[in-house]
C-alpha cells in the first residue's frame, strides 16, 4: 500500500466518515478542523434507503444512529393567526431516519478518535503545494508537514478547494436565498410550525431548540464568524413580520450562537486536482437539498474503498471514485431549497401548501426521494479488500 499518510480537513461528517474507513483500511490519518471542538446541535440531518442504511451498517453504527434519532415530525404551516394550513409530515423532512447533526458527528468522531486517528481542532490549512511525492501542507497554527494526499470535507465553502481548484466564485452558485439557525429554547416546547410571508419563512416550536429562518435576498457581504453581524442581518430581514416573529427575535437578540449562511450550490467538472480530493458538501454541496449527509457518508464510503482497492494509487482510486459516484451526485445538481421554504408571492405560499394537502402528489415526492437516494451500485468494499 503506498499513499497511506492522508490530511482531512473538516471534523464535521464526510470527514470523520472518511476517516472511519480509510483508518480501517490501514491508513495513517488526520483530521484538521477549524473549530475548537466538535460542534454540537445543529439542524437535523437524515437518512433515506437502503444505500443509506447499508452503509450504516457496514460502519457499524447504525444501531446507535437509531437510538439517537430524533423521529421525523409533523410540522404544521400556519397562519399569522396561528391557524393550520397544512401540514409537511415528517417522513418528508426527516427521511427514513433523522439525527441531529451534532450528534452524528459527535458519533462519527468518538468512534474514529478512539480508533486512532488524530484530531486537530482549531487549525486551519493555509497554503498546499503539490509535489511529485506528496502535498506540502501550512497551517494557521500548527508546524508544517508533508502528507501524500489530502482530501477536503470542509463544506460549500471549502478552503481546501479554494487553495487546491481556485476562487469559490468559480464553483459556488448563489440560489438567491438565505437561511439561519439559531438556538431558542424558550420557543421551544410547542407544535413544531412554520409561518410564511412572500419572500419569509420562520419555523420554530418542537422537541428541537432551535429556530430556522430563510429568506430571499441579494448576495450579502459579511462575517460567517461575526455572530452579532449576523444577527443584525436577521432582525432587519424579519422586521415587521407576523405571527410569533417578534418574540422569536427577542430570542435571537440574546443567543450566544447563529448560524447564517447562503443557500448556494456547487458546480465543479472533476472531484480531484493531482493529490488533493473533495467530498461531500465541498464536490456537490446544494444547500438545503435533502441529501447532503447521505451524500457524504455514502461518498466517504466509496472514495476510501477505491484507495484501498487502488493499494493507495490516487490516480487509479480519484478516478474511479468521480466516475462511480458523479451519477448519484446528481440528485444534488437540481433544485433549490429556497423558493420552496420562502415562495415569493402569496399565491405561490398558497400553492406550497396545497402541494401538501395531496396525498397523491406527496406519495409521489417521496417515491421520487426514494428513488434517488438508492440510484447507485454500492460494492462492498469491506469484502473486496478483506478487511
């Protein structure tokens, strides 16, 4: 086996998932990460088919995954009265199976942590420079180190591709759309619900802390790290709005965390650049889409069987892993999230909702979602490399 010393950069799911398999297959690995620690909470995330589901199990997680799952539920639509319009049942949010992102990724890094691999947090990759043996890699932190490959798992604005591909104006799409997390605990505790007004959507309420927002808006300049800046951004985007906005606001003005972040999508021709490879959200990132996290866990699964199939020749596995998976990536190429969560005008509002209220048309959508999660040829690469 040669290649075998491999850098990761993101801790969040792609990455540890990545880090699962090839530490199995007798990598040497590493795993760096901006944060300075594994990030907890976050939105759902969740799993659909059986191509999901056998990847789990070949983990060997899938029972915990079940254990922590948090149930797909109802969410109603509402009026600014308060009143039900309709309904978005839980087996379309949450998939067959739904889990907190941050206990999944908690999963993911306490079981490769323990196996060995290495965790860097609160570093980041500055510069990579390619050589006909290996990577070169700096860091914001940490001493510099040569590894024979590294692959970036660090999301839709991936620095790993930025410094190995080019500008992320070169890849990224703006959908037009914003979206926002943010812890509410007081909002908590209700029937889960969301609330419309053209170009607006807030949902709070549930078993979940937290409040989501998406909304319509030109492309925007600030800090992803700023989180009073982002707040500001918020209560001016949802000034005015109805039902139980303000209250939620006044939440908002007192959390201690915010994620805001564009509804965008990634459009690259090629998954690898020498020795360097993208994954997950990075390669075929569409905010929102519904298949992000099967996406890089299924992902991971086949980037690290062809390494191992290859015995380590990145040439041979890099291209074999875009030529089987760019297929199933797919699924993330169309769609975008946002004018579906926030419709711009009230009949298209009203149009969304109506969409609900068919059975017929909803059994469709989930036939389709099916469809697509399990439109791929999975080998079973723990049996073809007898490890």
């Amino acid at each position: 086996m040669k290649n075998t010393n491999v850098l990761i950069s993101g801790a969040s799911i792609g990455g540890p998932a990545l880090a699962y398999w090839l530490d199995r297959y007798g990598f040497d690995v590493t795993v760096v990460e901006k944060a300075p620690a594994p990030r907890p909470g976050g939105q759902a995330v969740d799993f659909k088919g059986a191509i999901h589901r056998t990847v789990l199990e070949r983990m060997g997680i899938l029972g915990e995954v079940l254990r922590l799952q948090t149930g797909g539920t109802d969410q109603e639509i509402v009026g600014a009265d308060g009143r039900r319009l309709a309904v978005l049942p839980g087996e379309f949010t949450g998939g067959e199976i739904e889990i907190t992102r941050g206990d999944l990724a908690r999963l993911l890094y306490e079981k490769t942590a323990a196996a060995g691999c290495r965790y860097v947090f609160g570093d980041s990759i500055t510069s990579l420079t390619q050589t006909a043996s290996g990577v070169h890699v700096t860091f914001e932190r940490g001493a510099p180190r040569t590894f024979d490959l590294v692959v970036g798992a660090d999301g839709i604005h991936s620095n790993v591709r930025r410094l190995a591909f080019g500008p992320e104006s070169d890849y990224v799409r703006f959908l037009g759309h914003y979206y926002a997390l943010v812890d509410v605990p007081e909002i908590a505790g209700s029937v889960p619900s969301m609330y419309n007004e053209p170009g607006r959507m807030v949902a709070a309420g549930g078993p979940k802390a937290a409040a989501f927002f998406t909304f319509a808006s030109p492309e925007l300049d600030y800090d992803r790290y700023d989180t009073e800046g982002m707040k500001k951004i918020l209560i001016e985007a949802y000034a005015g709005m109805g039902w139980r906005t303000p209250a939620i606001l006044s939440e908002v003005r007192r959390a201690d965390d915010v994620y805001l972040d564009s509804i965008s999508q990634v459009r690259i021709d090629r998954y690898a650049e020498g020795r360097v490879a993208l994954l997950g959200d990075a390669a075929y990132g569409n905010t929102l889409g519904g298949f992000g996290t099967g996406l890089a866990l299924v992902g991971a699964y086949v980037l690290a069987g062809e390494l191992a199939l290859a015995g380590g020749d990145h040439q041979v596995a890099f291209k074999r892993y875009e030529e089987g998976f760019r297929g199933y990536a797919k699924i993330a190429k169309n769609g975008n999230a946002g004018p579906f969560l926030a419709p711009g005008t009230p009949g298209r509002i009203r149009m969304r909702n109506w969409m609900f209220k068919n059975r017929l048309l909803l059994k469709l959508m989930l036939k389709m979602t099916d469809m697509f999660a399990t439109n791929i040829d999975l080998k079973d690469y723990p049996s073809l490399t007898g490890r």
